[in-house]
C-alpha cells in the first residue's frame, strides 16, 4: 500500500524534532541518529516473522494474528519507509555537500518528491511495438 506524502512528512517532522531535542547522538548526526533508531524500532515485526496466537498438533492448523482496525500499514511497510527515510537522507547529504546542518538536510529531505503524495498513474506505452507496424 502506498503511504500518502503528508503521512510521511508528518513522520520525518516528529523524528527532527526529537533529533533537535536530543542534545547529543551517538554519532554526532542527531537526525541521522532518529532515523536509525526509528530503522530498528520498525525491524521487530518483519525480522521476527507473523505472530502466533493459536495452533493445533495433528490438524496441523496454525492462526496468525491479523493487524488491528487501526493498523493502516503492515511492519513490512513501515520497515520499508524507514529505509526510504534514510535513502532520502543520504541523497540529500550528497546533493548539499560538504557538511551541511541538520536543519539544511531535514529542508532537503522535506523538498523531496519521495515524500510526495501520488495521485494519478497512468501506463507508459511508448516502447510498445506492434509486430505488424514499421
């Protein structure tokens, strides 16, 4: 399922703000620091697999739980976007130069066309080739 852009600014909004309230980080890049933290928090649910909440022995039946009402997004997906975040990071280290401060990085992450809602697809035809046309 595809996450709508304001939902993704709204999540890299909430992780510069604690990057800029955190004083020090582990590696001196406060916002790069809030988004691997954010990284690892999100790998539990893909890396550790489906939960269990019931199985049989000769049926051989097994119940996974199923995400709540109120769960929009699989693990996989959130574990996605956090990768997502951190390769809009890097591009936007290495398109600044230098280097730049958090505030200009969260400036050029929030620019980007990754964080932007998509609202129409359309089909690309154009290296379609008929077998009957020249």
């Amino acid at each position: 399922m595809p996450l709508r852009g304001q939902f993704k600014r709204s999540v890299l909004q909430t992780l510069y703000r604690q990057a800029v309230a955190n004083v020090t980080g582990p590696s001196g890049n406060l916002l790069l620091d809030a988004l691997n933290a954010f990284q690892d928090a999100t790998s539990n649910g893909p890396l550790s697999g489906r939960i269990v909440i019931a199985s049989t022995g000769a049926g051989r039946s097994v119940t996974f739980a199923t995400p709540q009402i109120w769960q929009s997004m699989t693990p996989e997906d959130l574990y996605e976007f956090s990768g997502e975040l951190i390769e809009i990071y890097n591009d936007a280290v290495a398109a600044l130069g230098g280097t730049p401060t958090d505030a200009q990085i969260y400036a050029a992450m929030l620019a980007s066309d990754r964080l932007a809602t998509i609202t129409s697809v359309q089909k690309d035809w154009s290296t379609l080739k008929y077998p009957t046309r020249f």
